[in-house]
C-alpha cells in the first residue's frame, strides 16, 4: 500500500482534511526508471466504460441510484461487487464488512453482531453480511462510504437500500431498450472465505445469469475476481467472458500464484489467457503516475487478453500530480486527460467513478482517431 493512500486512512479515521492537503502539495510525478517497449496502440475491442460501483462519483456506491444514473450517462457497463447474505442470497456490497457503507451501527437489534474475522489474511472487527439475512439487510440503508473527499453523496445517506444482484439485473434488463444494450460486470468477493463458511457464490452467479439468459461469451457480462482457482472453476462453469483482476502488489487470496507481478509477465499473461478473456489490472500497472508506460497492455494483447484498467476517479487526491487543479483534495482535476492517455496506449476499456466524463473521454479520443 502506497504512502498517500495510507495517509488517506489515516486522515479519514481521524476526519482531518488538512493532511491530505499536505499530500496534495505539487510534486513530481513519479515514474519508472526506464521506459517499457514496445506499446500496443490499437485496442482489441472497441473501448467500453464500466462504471465503476455505479456512479459512485455522485451517489453511495453500490445502490440502484448510483447505477441508474450511471446508465443515464452512457455507460457501457455498470459493476456490482457481490457479497453473500447468511441465507445465500447475492447482494451488492465493496466488502462483506458494512461498518462504513451502511447505518448498521445505528441498528441498536444488531448490536450484537459485531464482531472481527480474519479475511483474506487481513483482521476486521465490524458488521458483516454473512451474519444477517437478507430481510434483515433491506432494513439498513446506504451511506456513502468516503464523505471526506465526497461530501455531497452525504446528503443521499439513509435513502437507498442494499440492492440484490437479481434487482440489479432487472434494472439492466429494464434499461437496456431502444437499441441500447447494458452490460453487467459483476465481482466475486473473497469466493475462497465464503467457500471456507460454506457459502460459496460462483454456482449462485451463474445459475442467476443463467436465468436472465447471459449463457456465452456473446451476453453482456463479464465476471471478473482477484482470485485465480475460482475464475478456472467458473470456466468449467459458464461460457461469459472472465476478466482476472490485479493489483500493483500483492498476490491472489488463494495463493494461486506468488504474485500479481509474475502475473503480469509474458508467461504469466499466456496463462490466464487459457481461463480468462481479459485483464483488469490497477492502473499504476500500466502507467505509473501518468509517465512512463509499461508494456503490460501490449504483453496482454499478444497473449489475446483485453486490458481493462481500475480506478479512474476525478478528486484530485486520487489523481497524478500533472492532472490535478489545485491542492484541494476533493477538488476535481483533469480527469478526462488522464482517461485519454491511457486510451492513447490501446487499453479495451476502464473502470470510472464518474460514467459521464469517462463516456466524454472515450467518445473524444475515438473522434481524434477517425479519418478526417
């Protein structure tokens, strides 16, 4: 975890803006040490936009709201991160820990519940879904879950329920008229943990895309997991395209493979080209701090695998230093500059909080690219 963003914790856990100011202060951009060739120009597919948890940019992430508007502004593909409930039941959650993205704290008949688990390696003392019941969830409301750096989604607090994936696909069904078909891009979380507790989701996810029709590698959907051997299981499972996720450090929770890193080699990108249609790689995997590219995307072209890169967000606390506009943190910068660079090197497709400047960018970038 790299320092700004553990000063990001630190300063949200202690709701003091000042430091991450401090943060903010003009510095330069950091780099690799030499640049990585050859660069892969040309996306495999037309770029799509995924909206990254709904318009999470503009309304508590992972609500109905947040991905209604997030199809009202032109996204291509909307992501619902699922989590179970204790009686199995798919809904859409970052983190089976709901502390900071619901008011289960102000529940005093879940008092109780709270507890600490050790997931995925990692100690947690709070609320989770797995030790409440669907019925009981839909009584708690959403609550936006960085109000530090997004003070105006504060004001949607306590309207919005927790969505189920069978109403989310719904909406999608519902939306997806006149010509215009929305796509689906769901998360499994932690599957090893849920396995372990004996709620496993991969055959749940594909029995309810299965009844909504998305059977083959022709349906909207694409499923997509940090996770390595649950990816593989799926294969066998469904033809919907699979997207293997990774981050800038760390390995795969099931210790599938020693690190994302060597994931990310030639060899290791030729390997998840016999599970996966693509990559969904942290951003810094493929330009750190918007300057020297790596050849990740090309890497992941030659072995056939789409590069659909995360997170891209406005505030300038999550922007490189050359595209922030001033130093207030949850000031917006230059976002759709950003999003172009990386378009500039041939990515198939990204993750965005904000839909409606990702669609600007996409659309900026593929007119700059026609014939004139």
């Amino acid at each position: 975890m790299n320092s700004i963003v553990k000063l990001f914790r630190t300063s949200l856990r202690k709701r003091n803006l000042v430091s991450l100011a401090l943060a903010l202060a003009p510095a330069a951009a950091i780099g690799q040490t030499a640049p990585v060739t050859p660069l892969s120009p040309s996306p495999l597919s037309a770029p799509i936009v995924i909206a990254h948890r709904g318009v999470s940019g503009m309304r508590p992430e992972h609500t109905l709201a947040a991905y209604q508007l997030a199809i009202d502004q032109g996204a291509d593909f909307i992501e619902p991160d699922l989590v179970p409930t204790r009686d199995g039941v798919l809904v859409a959650r970052h983190e089976n820990d709901i502390t900071d993205t619901t008011d289960v704290a102000k529940h005093p008949e879940f008092a109780a519940r709270k507890t600490t688990k050790v997931i995925d390696g990692e100690k947690h003392t709070g609320w989770f879904t797995e030790e409440f019941t669907l019925a009981e969830l839909k009584t708690l409301r959403a609550r936006e879950r960085l109000p530090l750096l997004r003070p105006d989604n504060s004001k949607y607090d306590g309207q919005f329920e927790i969505p189920t994936f069978a109403e989310i696909v719904a909406l999608v069904k519902k939306r997806s008229v006149g010509g215009r078909t929305i796509g689906i891009y769901p998360e499994t979380k932690h599957p090893t943990y849920f396995a372990s507790i004996g709620l496993p989701t991969g055959e749940k996810l594909v029995a309810q895309l299965n009844a909504a029709g998305w059977k083959d590698a022709n349906a909207p959907v694409f499923i997509q997991s940090f996770e390595v051997n649950n990816l593989k299981a799926l294969h066998k499972l469904t033809r919907v395209r699979l997207i293997q996720l990774m981050d800038a450090s760390g390995a795969p929770a099931d210790g599938a493979a020693p690190s994302y890193a060597a994931m990310a080699t030639p060899e290791g990108l030729k390997a998840i080209a016999a599970y996966a249609w693509g990559i969904g790689p942290n951003k810094d995997m493929v330009m750190k701090g918007n300057d020297l590219p790596s050849s990740i995307v090309a890497d992941a072209h030659k072995a056939g695998l789409r590069v659909h890169p995360w997170t891209f967000r406005a505030e300038n606390f999550f922007l490189p230093s050359s595209m922030r506009v001033g130093i207030n943190p949850r000031g917006h910068g230059r976002l759709s500059d950003e999003i172009q660079r990386y378009l500039d090197l041939g990515i198939d497709g990204f993750f965005t909080d904000f839909a409606g400047i990702g669609v600007e960018a996409r659309d900026a970038r593929a007119r700059l690219s026609r014939p004139q």
